[in-house]
C-alpha cells in the first residue's frame, strides 16, 4: 500500500505548523530522526503496529522514544496523532515532504551527483555554481560514488536527470548499432 497522499497532507500539516512558530526545519529535522529509528527497527514496528497493543502504550513508546531522540513538544504532538491514527507506515514519506516543503520554502534544491571515480571538492564546487545558476536556487550538493558508472558523471536535480557516464554512452552506442 502506497503512504505517498496520506505521507503528503499530514507533512503539510506539520509544516503549517512549524511555520507558525518558526522553525520548520528543526521539525522536519526530528521527524526524519524519528522515521530513521522507527524504519531501523523491525520490532520497534511490530510492537507500535500490533493491534493487540493498547494505544496508551503505544503513545507512551513513541514518546519516550520521541524525547530520547531530542524532539520537541510539537514534534512529540504530531508523532502521536499519527500513532492515534495508525499512520506510523506513513512516517518515512511523511518525513520526506515535510523535508521537500522545507527545502521549496528555503527555495532550495537537493542534488545527487554520481560518479566513477571521488570528485575534487573545486569540482564539486564549480558543480554547485553552476546548478545554482541554472536553477535560480541555492543547491544542496550530495555526492556518490559509483565505480558501475566506468566514467563520467550523472546528476540528479528532483526529478531530472543529467546522465554523463561513459555507462550511459555505452548502452546508448549498443543500442544504435543492433538498431542498424
């Protein structure tokens, strides 16, 4: 079962939130920490998931899990409305547009760039002028590295995708000799 719609309203709910008070980020921050820990867990899961689990003991899990991570009341709140509802499932994707509405907020971008071989941080950095460029917005740099690729380099922004690698090259100048 896909958490994507249900991961989507109840992030733009958490980050409504934090926008009233001022600090969105910090709480994306700690919902992610906590969907990391939850996701990690496979018998954390299946004692929050177990119906036969009294919500009162499930609340006071996520709470004292919540606290031991460092969240703050507000984070605390909503980890346990979605304990109420029983959408601890959808805590990754709610994690992950809550992080996507901080970043369209901060008029950030995050990029992947993935390579053969480590790239030099003056690489990296020219990389990140011009994404920034081309984007208009300030780019969050991530970087892979992925010996597959043989050569070359590809660049993910969202949903786009820059492939340069000699892999890519490869299969493409495959496929136009079988097609001849």
């Amino acid at each position: 079962m896909s958490y994507d719609a249900i991961g989507r309203r109840y992030a733009q709910a958490i980050f409504e939130i934090g926008k009233e008070e001022g600090n969105p980020l910090a709480l994306a921050d700690q919902i992610e920490a906590f969907a990391t820990a939850y996701g990690s867990s496979d018998e954390l899961g299946s004692v929050l998931e177990n119906p036969l689990v009294p919500n009162s003991t499930r609340e006071a899990i996520v709470t004292d899990l919540a606290q031991r991570l460092g969240a703050g009341q507000t984070t605390q709140k909503a980890l346990r409305v979605i304990t109420q509802r029983r959408r601890l499932r959808a805590l990754g994707d709610v994690a992950r547009h809550l992080r996507r509405l901080c970043d369209e907020d901060a008029n950030v971008v995050r990029a992947e760039v993935e390579s053969a071989a480590p790239l030099s941080d003056g690489y990296l950095t020219k990389l990140k002028t011009e994404l920034e460029r081309a984007t208009g917005k300030k780019v969050t740099l991530t970087h892979k590295v992925d010996p597959a690729l043989i050569g070359g380099v590809i660049t993910r922004i969202g949903d786009r995708v820059l492939d340069g690698s000699l892999r890519y090259r490869l299969a493409a100048l495959r496929e136009a000799a079988l097609s001849n």
